[in-house]
C-alpha cells in the first residue's frame, strides 16, 4: 500500500470516528433541547381551570409560535391526569382530523383515537390535546359537545392569528377558558439557570422600599442585561444553557425573528405587515411620538391598514401601547387608535432585530451590552423591556404626550398603569441619570389621577421627594 496510502488510511478513519462521534454529541445535545421543559408560571393557572372549572370548559392556550405552548401542555397533561392523547394538528394524517367531520357518534370517536393513538382513556382521568388547532376548525368547532359530554378534559394549543383565519364556516365554541403564555418572564429565566432565590429577596426589597447598595444593583443589573439580551423564548434559552455561547443563541433567535416574518407574509401578502415588523427598532431609536407608518411604507395611513395592525396584534409577536389622549383612570376610554407605539414581545428577539443589518451579532457586541459598555444610545432597548415586563403581567400599555404651554418643548410620559381610582405614571431612562422632568410636569398636570410614580432607571432603589426612583429589574413588582 506504501507509506502514504496507510498514512492516509489511519487519518480517514480517526476522522471517521470524530464524525461519528461528533453527530453521537450532537444527537445527545439537540434530544437534551428537545426534552428540557421549564417551570412556567402559567401552569398555575392551568391547574386552577382544572380544579374549578372540572371539565366544564376546554382550556385554550394562545400566544406567539415558540414560546411553549405545546410544551406546557403536554407536560400538564402528563403530570396531571392518569393517561392522555396529543393531537399535533400540523402532523396528524387526514385520517385523524376526518374523524372530526362526523361527531354524531362520540363513542366511535373516542374509540379510534384510542386505537389510533395506543392510549386508553379514563373517564374524568384522562385528556385530549387538539395541538395547533387551527390546523383543524371541525376539531374546534367539536369542543362544545365534547365538553358537554365530559368524559374527558381538553387543552387547546394555537396561534391567536392563525386561530382567526381558520374559523370560516365553523360555530366558535363558547365553552373556553382561554390564557396567553407569554416569553418567559425574569424570575422565569431565572429558574431556568437554577435560581430560585433572587427575585423573591427583590420582592421582599421592594415591598421593604429597601435600599440594595451600589455594588448589588451593578451585579443584579448584569444578571437582568442578561436576560435582556438571551430572551425568554424557550429554545433560546436551552440554547443558552447547552452552548454558553451568544452567537449560538443569536443564530437560534434569527430562526425565530424568520419565522414571524413569514408568518406576517401569510397574513398580508403585500409585505407591509413584515417591513412593520422589521422597522420596529428603528421606530422606536427615533424618540418619536409614535410609530410613524408613512416612514416605512410611503403615503400608507393607519386607517388603511386597520386590519393588518389587530392582525399583528393578534399574534403576540408585537406588542401596542397606545395614545391616552385624557389621562384618567378609565384609559381605555381615551384611546387613540392611531397614535401608538410597537414594541416586541421578546425584548432577545428586539436586540437581535436591532442588528439585522449584520448576518449575525458578534459576541464582542453582546458583550458590550452585557457590560453597559455600547456607545449606541440603547433607551429603547430599556422601553421595550418595561413594556414586555408590564404586558406579561396583565396590562394593557398606555402613554402620553403633550406640548408645554410655554414652549415648543414635547413631554412624553413612557408609560400609564390603572391602580384603583388613581394612575401610577412610569418614565424609563437608560442610566443612573435621575432627573424627571416629564414625570413631575405630568403629575402636576394631572395631579387629583396620580398615585405614585415611578423614575425606572439602572441604579438603586431611591425616594426623590414625591418619585421612585426603581430599578429596571424590579419593574416585574408594580
């Protein structure tokens, strides 16, 4: 054979048992992904309709693709009932979903589900899992005579959007308890890299008005820059546990933001819904008053593309604070549908959006932005994260600008909370920098609505007269 071909014989099959092995890790890696599940806070509430509701409506879950609908549901089914039947709607043979055409007969249903599936269900022990639904309206449009026959608990799984424009010739059932799983919030992320004592001493803190020292807050806003950059969709954060690596998690974050952006293809086939979607960073680096859609889509008005924007809305991938053009309790009340703001649902995604001129971010950036150490001026990056904390938490975003009096001078207050019959007004800074001039003109302007109020910034936990002065971490806590 000679002294090259045995040479050349001995690299080959080193190199192939460092393919082999390589795929081998890869293969474990990615069934490591695929089987993490984490703790989310919604399964509370899940088990609530389960123990209140006891099988008298069905539990539809809604929200953006990727953030652990299916996942969530599968796991509370697994751990919470003796047996039960997932239906991934995207996957089910046309033999499955034609079952649903004719439900005169339910025990002929249940019968070939079982035998289709392998599973024996249980009278009010067992669940049946219509995952992505929308896939199949007749198995919706069923849910209202399952659930009358309760014999077993439903969960649904599916895309708000996707959901609506699959509902054409079918009755909407009314016998739904719906809930919205959001990305994952900060206590949330934080559970997920093993930590479940931060954020309830931030609690006790804040419940204390306590001071947490200068060198605590600099290590703790590290730790939530963290969050800000990896983001609370699930696999990103897998990503981020499996790799430690942020371009990893960067390229895993694009898949996503591609996604969404052919998702908003489908909904509107002109492309202007994707080109909102892609402007969003650059709308909000501006510091304008509201999103100007004439900058994006040329002598395009808001009250031409109604429909597109509750569409957007509808898919939990944006999220909208609107105009309250009289600031007051009822906020909804003086809501101005055509001046708002677009945020992100995911302020991981937002980041990486922010660099979608670049085919990926580099580390050095992310590490700049881990340290405080961009020179870009990175206040809307702040803003999208009070929105995305406040939205998770049940609120409906509000804002509010106005002109002085005695000058051209425009004041915009970020943020309006409803808190009994007052307002708590929020304004968000990037830095330790403590003036509020738009916060105290806006409580003297509208002094008998404000409870407190809030300066949100990147430093401790301070009283300046009248004003909090809060860290961004804690504004999980309002």
């Amino acid at each position: 054979m000679g002294i090259f071909g045995i040479f050349k014989e001995i690299n080959l099959g080193i190199f192939g048992k460092s393919i082999n092995f390589a795929l081998e890790k890869n293969a474990k890696v990615k069934e490591i992904m695929d089987s993490r599940v984490f703790k989310r806070k919604l399964y509370g509430k899940m088990l609530q309709w389960k123990q209140e509701r006891n099988g008298a409506t069905a539990l539809l879950i809604q929200g953006a693709r990727r953030v652990g609908k299916s996942t969530i549901a599968e796991e509370f089914a697994k751990n919470e009932y003796d047996s039960y039947i997932l239906i991934d709607f995207t996957e089910a043979s046309q033999e499955v979903k034609d079952l649903f055409k004719d439900i005169s007969n339910l025990d002929s249903l249940f019968f070939s589900l079982q035998l289709h599936y392998g599973v024996k269900l249980e009278t009010r022990k067992s669940c049946i899992i219509f995952d992505e639904v929308q896939d199949c309206p007749l198995a919706r449009q069923a849910i209202r005579k399952l659930v009358k026959d309760h014999r077993y608990d439903y969960i649904e799984t599916g895309s708000l959007i996707s959901i609506k424009k699959n509902i054409n010739g079918i009755r909407i059932p009314s016998e739904e308890t719906r809930l919205t799983l959001h990305p994952m919030d900060y206590e949330e992320f934080r559970w997920a890299l093993s930590d479940e004592v931060s954020v309830p001493m931030l609690r006790e803190a804040f419940d204390r008005r306590q001071s947490l020292g200068d060198g605590v807050v600099r290590k703790l806003m590290r730790d939530f820059r963290q969050y800000m950059i990896v983001g609370g969709m699930p696999k990103v954060v897998s990503t981020l546990l499996d790799t430690n690596n942020l371009e990893s998690v960067d390229a895993v974050k694009r898949e996503i933001i591609e996604l969404y952006a052919d998702d908003f293809r489908k909904i509107d086939p002109t492309g202007r819904a994707t080109r909102m979607f892609y402007a969003i960073p650059g709308q909000l680096s501006r510091n304008a008053s509201r999103y100007q859609i004439s900058s994006v889509i040329p002598n395009e008005k808001n009250d031409r593309i109604e429909e597109i924007l509750q569409d957007m809305e509808d898919s939990k991938v944006v999220v909208f604070s609107h105009h309250a053009d009289s600031p007051s309790v009822g906020l909804s009340l003086h809501e101005d549908m055509n001046q708002y703001k677009m945020f992100m649902n995911d302020t991981g995604l937002f980041i990486t959006l922010a660099f979608w001129d670049k085919s990926t971010t580099e580390n050095i950036i992310y590490q700049k932005l881990l340290s405080d150490k961009l020179s870009a001026d990175l206040g809307y990056v702040y803003e999208n994260i009070v929105a995305q904390i406040l939205t998770a938490s049940g609120n409906k975003l509000f804002y509010h600008t106005w002109q002085s009096e005695t000058s051209n001078h425009l004041y915009e207050v970020d943020f309006l909370l409803s808190r009994g019959n007052k307002l708590w007004p929020l304004e968000v800074k990037s830095s330790g920098y403590k003036t509020h001039k738009s916060l105290d003109e806006f409580c003297k302007k509208f002094s008998e609505h404000i409870g407190n109020r809030y300066l949100v910034y990147t430093k401790d936990m301070r009283k300046d007269t009248e004003t909090t002065l809060l860290p961004i971490f804690m504004t999980m806590f309002l």
